[in-house]
C-alpha cells in the first residue's frame, strides 16, 4: 500500500478517534495530520503493522495534546489573584460548529448515498466496524460489502448534491447522535437496515 492510500484509508478512522479524545473537529485534524507528518519523516517503510502506528501514535498524541491543556491552565489559574475564581462563573460554550459540521455531513450523507450505502459508509467509516460484521447486519458478501463502501467513498467527493434520499436526515442525525452518545449501534443498525 503507498503512503497516499494509507493517508486516505485511514484518515476517517483517525479522526474519529482523535475526535472522541478531544472533543473538538479542528483539534482532531490537526492531530491527524502532525501525526501524519511524523509517520511520514520516520520512515513508512520501518513500520510493520501502518494501522496500528497511526492509531497509537494519534492517541499518544491526543493525550500529549490533554496534558499540555491542563499544564496550561494550572498555570494560568495560579497566576489569578486570591479570591478572583469565587466571584466569576465560568460556563464553557457550547461547541455548536462541530455539531453543526457533523449535521451537515450526515445531510450529505442522506442526500447522497442509497440506502444500503448509506448504511455501510455509516457504520464502516464512522463507526470503524469491520467487514465481517458489516456482512452479517446486512446479510450480503464481504466483497459486495467492500463495493459499496468504496462506491459509497467515491459518491460522498462528488459535487453538486444529487439527491437520491426523499425526507427529512433530521432521523438520521438523531439515529447517530444517540449512538455516539449511549455507545451503543444497536438502534442505529435496525434504523438503516429499516431502510433498505
């Protein structure tokens, strides 16, 4: 595999998991691709088993990324004046660009994939599930698994939208946010295998 078809294959899946570790879509990126360079200047070639590198590295990574943040505001906490934390009342802000990037992603997907494909590039490139279980949801060969995901991938860089989904993603959307949220595929799965 050359370095541009590892970068592409598992991008979504590092992302992902940088994602979930820091809470924040820029973040992730940017911790996906320095994790990227560094893969890159070492050496690919040294590296038996690329998948695995690039996942430890990017959670050694996110991590390294968390210890600096509270390094950080230790430090500028200790620097306020005795007193100062009792009399403000700190409320984080909602990070309403990243949910709104994912909302508008799963449109995409929902106006752009069939129904079965919409299916697997959920669950394969979100939710990082292997073939093999992806064949036994859906009840279909690996292979044709495989062609879907890959025609799936291919439809999702075209532009404009056309449209191929009647109704409203917003079910979609709810369907996926509640399986972020409750870790759990289950109600997700019988969504889209509903849709078929």
């Amino acid at each position: 595999m050359s370095e541009s078809q590892a970068i592409a294959l598992y991008r979504p899946l590092l992302h992902t998991i940088a994602y979930r570790l820091t809470g924040c879509a820029t973040i992730a990126e940017d911790i996906v691709q320095d994790t990227y360079l560094k893969w890159l200047v070492n050496g690919p070639e040294k590296i038996r088993n690329t998948k695995a590198y690039l996942i430890t590295s990017v959670k050694n990574n996110c991590l390294k990324y968390s210890e600096t943040l509270q390094v950080r505001k230790s430090e500028w906490l200790e620097q306020l004046p005795a007193g100062w934390l009792d009399r403000v009342h700190f409320q984080l802000p909602a990070n309403v660009d990243v949910e709104e990037e994912i909302r508008e992603a799963i449109t995409a997907i929902h106006h752009k994939l069939e129904p079965l494909e919409k299916g697997v590039f959920i669950l394969r490139g979100i939710f990082q599930l292997e073939y093999e279980e992806l064949q036994e949801i859906f009840e279909k060969k690996k292979d044709h698994i495989r062609q879907l995901f890959s025609r799936a991938r291919k439809k999702m860089q075209q532009r404009p939208v056309k449209s191929v989904a009647n109704g409203d993603p917003g079910a979609l959307w709810s369907k996926v946010e509640t399986a972020f949220r409750q870790g759990s595929l289950s109600d997700l799965v019988s969504y889209l295998k509903g849709n078929e």
